[in-house]
C-alpha cells in the first residue's frame, strides 16, 4: 500500500495515468477500406488526395489494416463538402498576400459484417493557409489542409469509439 502511495504521485506526474493508445479500437474491427470520397466542390482530385492521406494517417495511427472492400470488417466512406478560399491579409499596395483554404468533409464507418453505421454524417474541417511573399502555394496549403483533415477524421474515429 505505501508503494502505491508512493508511485500514484509520479504517475500523475508523468502523465501515465489513464494512458492509452490511439490503436485502441473493438475487437470486431481490424481492417477497413478507405473508399474515395465523392467530391462536390468544383476541385478536381481532392477525393483522392483525402483517400490517399486517410490511408496513410490510418497505416500511421491505428491498428487497423486499410484493405480492399471486399474482405474490410468496415468501410470509411464520405463526402468533400466543401472547398473555400479566402483572404487574410493585404500588404499596403492592396495586394492579397496571404490565403486560407479550408476543406470540410462528411463520413461515415460501416460495420460490413452487420450493416451497422458506426459513425453516420460526421463533419469535420480544416484550414490550410499561404504566404504569396513566402513562395508558398495553394497546392501547399491544400496539401497541408488534407493531411490535417484526414487526421482529424482519424482521430475522431479511434478516440470516440
């Protein structure tokens, strides 16, 4: 018991307590496909620009197996909402100097076996922004705003599960 007493404090310290995994997920659930996402803005390739940064985020992540649809125990599929672009600064001449991009993408996480929606319609956004002065580019930003897209689609897929 006083060894307890003693290691509570530095657990709590270290932050392990109630520690977990972002590979935690049911059992029932080892593999998923990742599906292309339909597009509905006026870009063309962002579906498989998410499909392939899911992919990757998931191999990175999680535990789960990204397979054909065919042998998945789930189906990550969804849709690319929306694609926007605006200013957010000048310079003094009245030049547009920097851009924020934003995607926003609905999905959803069938169990295949029972038909069961795990997650349904979730939304979920992200930003990406760039510096004309810098020499950054949209397809940077863009890029940027997808890898976090599918990192927060990831994310709310293992730790709402």
């Amino acid at each position: 018991m006083r060894r307890l007493a003693l290691l509570l404090p530095a657990l709590l310290l270290t932050g392990c307590w109630g520690y977990h995994t972002l590979t935690d997920t049911p059992g029932r659930i080892r593999s998923a496909s990742v599906e292309a996402f339909q597009n509905r803005t006026l870009y063309t390739g962002l579906e498989f620009e998410l499909q392939e940064a899911l992919v990757k985020e998931l191999q990175a992540k999680s535990a789960i197996a990204v397979v054909p649809a065919g042998v998945a125990d789930a189906a990550l599929e969804g849709r690319i909402l929306e694609f926007s672009r605006s200013v957010l600064k000048q310079d003094p001449d009245g030049r547009d100097v920097e851009f924020q991009i934003v995607l926003t993408a609905e999905f959803s996480l069938k169990e295949r076996r029972t038909g069961r929606m795990l997650f349904e319609h979730e939304t979920v956004n992200a930003p990406g922004t760039f510096l004309l002065i810098h020499g950054e580019t949209e397809a940077t930003a863009r890029a940027h705003a997808m890898s976090k897209l599918a990192e927060k689609i990831v994310s709310v897929i293992l730790y709402r599960w």
